[in-house]
C-alpha cells in the first residue's frame, strides 16, 4: 500500500509539473480556410522546438511545454521562416491557454491575447513604433540594395562593382546605426520601469556590447531570481561572464586553431608580446576599412615586440575570407577563423572551440589588446575614431615606454 501510495504521489507531481508548464495556443486566420503554420520555440529542455498544425475552416491549435516565457517564432509558411515575410510573426507564449487572430498577409498585425509577457513586449514595441515609422524607409533602401547586390553575386558581376554596392549598403547601414542610440534609450527606458520582466532579460542580451559590465550587472541583479533561472536569464548571465573575459584586468583566455597557412596556433605562444587579436570578417566593410591602420601600427611596433592575430568570422565561406586577406594585404601577421560551429549553434549547445565566445565578442570589428602576461588591458568594439585614438594612445605607451 506503501508503494501504490508513493507512485500515486509522484504521478501526482509528475501532473501538477506538467499542467503547470503546459500550454495551448488557439489561432484564428482571417482569409485562410485550409493549410500549415508552423511555430518554432525554446522548449523546456532548453532545445529548439519546430512544430506544424492544420488549418482547418481558418482556425488551428499548438499544444506544448515550457518552463518560463519565450519567443515564439510563427509562420504561415511551413518550409522557410523569412522575417520578412508578410506572414511571419513573433511573440511570446507561456504556460496557460493563449489565443492568437491574424490575418492573411500581414501576419505583423496579429493580436495576441493570454499571455502577460507578450503584453509587455508589445508595451515595448509600440514605444518604438514611431522611431520605426521613421527609420523604414532607409531599411526599404538597405533591403533593395542588399537584394541587388546578391542578385549581382548570383550573376557574377564584375567585382568593382560588387565592391561598390557593398560600399553603398555599408553606408545606409551606418545611418541606421545613428539610430541605435535611440531605440537603447527607449530600451534602457523599459528596462528600468519592468526590472524583473522576462522581456527586459530577452532583450537585455542584443545591448552586451553597448552597455558597461556595471550597468549589464544592475540591470541583470534586479531581474530577480526567477527571471536569472529562466532560458533567458541563463543565456543573458553567460553573455555577461563572456564580456567579463574579454574585458581589462582578465587573464586572456587560451585558444589553439589552425591558421590561414594550416599550421597550428596558439595564444600561448604569445607570451611575452603585444598583442591584438583583431574580430573582423570579409563582409564587415568598417572591419576592412580599419585594416589600413593596423597595417600602419604592426610596422611601426613590431619590431618592438608587437603582434597582430587576426580572428575572423568567416567560417561558412573559406574563400572570401583568404581572397580578402590577399586583397588587403594583411598576411603579413596572423590569421585564424573564429571556429563557428553552425550545427550547434542551431541546437542551441555550446562550442568550445569558438574564439568569439571566449572574448565575449558580439559586434565587428573588435579589438582585444593583450600585454605581455597574457592580460587584457584594453577592449576596443565601438569602430570609431575617438576609440581608435585611445587604442594608438594605450599601444603608445606601453610599446614606447
């Protein structure tokens, strides 16, 4: 009677730990009778869950677990998940029953209701609707000139002027960057009026490399314990520990890959030297742009005991990333791949043989300095020219001193 009482327990618990986390999403589609949507979250065993229903007389139903709110990303299209497709939409699902209209064709408009989280995403939304208004025509232009200069690609254009549609996209990218001041004020805004929101941590993550480590930990503190255990929470505070090894008064960690030339490399054959060990990539044009200087820097110091490491994010393509090492003349130090691992990123596990995870790196160009013991002693990720000026000044003193 002991151990029929004792599984009655446990299936007791095992029940209330699944009800608790459970949810059930109901849609309505205005202009649609018959088909697939598909969904994509994280689920409770922290993994990406993919999942298609039926649409039947324009109404469809997702059953399915999560342990705290996340993301759901939602398509009416089962085969890609474009962003950019009119019927491609975001918000965030919990345990409980949610219901979600939208309609065929502009699924951007849909109307969630059941979830708390989504109410506060859309309280965040909204307050950036105006700056968005203003800034969609210059993404509109951003957008033609990317899907232009890919068709060029596709035809093989000349690469004068691939280059100069690169160029040109580069620029409309920057007037957008004159705009990400703006929307992380409203963001720091939000942050501070909703401390432990699961939308505050979510968010939290894509301001890593514009926030200080102090402003990232108080934000991070008043989230409160249930929110830092959340998928969120967990995701943002490793972001942070990254940042905090790749910033000033670290002990650089250890690296080994095999460099451009196939032989192995390591930072600990550095010792006893400068060195920056420069993130770019062959597509990042201020990354490109910033290599002129660098050249400048590696004559003017290496023969004092100066060195360059160059760490770039072009895993996926081999080939543009040598062309462009070529083409800039920088072989004349080291070069090495970031070590990306895109199959584990899609499943959400960990790579240990990522150099811009050990380094906290999250926007090109980034620039580590390290002095002679292996210990940073300067972090350069903003690509501006006061920055650049307090990189050339700290090289100054320590190679000149």
């Amino acid at each position: 009677m002991k151990k029929i009482a004792f599984l009655t327990a446990v299936s007791f618990c095992s029940f209330m730990a699944y009800s608790q986390n459970a949810f059930t999403l109901n849609g309505k589609i205005t202009g649609r009778q018959t088909g697939k949507v598909s969904i994509m979250y994280m689920g409770s065993n922290g993994k990406m869950v993919r999942d298609t229903a039926l649409v039947k007389d324009g109404t469809f139903v997702f059953k399915g677990m999560v342990t705290s709110p996340v993301e759901a990303y939602f398509s009416g299209n089962t085969k890609t998940q474009s962003m950019d497709d009119a019927n491609f939409t975001s918000f965030f699902i919990e345990p409980g029953n949610i219901n979600i209209s939208l309609k065929e064709g502009d699924f951007k408009k849909a109307s969630v209701t059941g979830s708390k989280t989504q109410n506060e995403a859309k309280e965040l939304q909204d307050s950036m609707a105006v700056l968005q208004q203003t800034i969609k025509p210059l993404e509109d232009a951003y957008t033609k000139i990317n899907n232009i200069y890919i068709q060029a690609m596709k035809d093989k254009k000349p690469e004068a002027y691939l280059d100069s549609l690169h160029e040109k996209a580069a620029a409309m990218h920057d007037q957008l960057s004159d705009y990400s001041p703006h929307f992380a004020n409203i963001s720091y805004k939000f942050f501070a009026a909703h401390p432990s929101s699961y939308v505050t941590a979510a968010n939290l993550r894509y301001y890593v490399s514009s926030l200080t480590l102090d402003s990232l930990k108080m934000f991070y503190n008043a989230l409160g314990t249930t929110v830092q255990q959340s998928l969120y929470g967990k995701d943002l505070w490793k972001q942070i520990d990254q940042l905090q090894s790749g910033s000033p008064g670290a002990v650089a960690k250890n690296f080994t890959a095999t460099d451009i030339n196939g032989n192995k490399l390591s930072l600990a054959d550095f010792k006893g030297k400068y060195v920056i060990v420069d993130f770019w990539a062959s597509w990042c044009v201020p990354c490109r742009h910033s290599n002129p200087h660098l050249k400048e820097l590696y004559a003017k110091y290496h023969d004092k005991g100066f060195d360059i490491i160059g760490v770039s994010d072009d895993d996926h393509n081999d080939t543009a990333w040598r062309k462009a090492v070529t083409k800039d003349g920088i072989g004349i130090w080291h070069h090495v791949l970031r070590g990306l691992d895109y199959e584990k990123l899609n499943k959400g596990e960990d790579n240990e043989n990522d150099i811009s995870n050990k380094f906290g790196v999250h926007s090109l160009p980034t620039k580590i300095l390290i002095d002679k013991n292996g210990v940073i002693i300067g972090r350069y990720d903003q690509a501006t020219d006061e920055e650049q000026a307090v990189m050339d000044k700290k090289l100054a003193e320590v190679l000149n001193g």
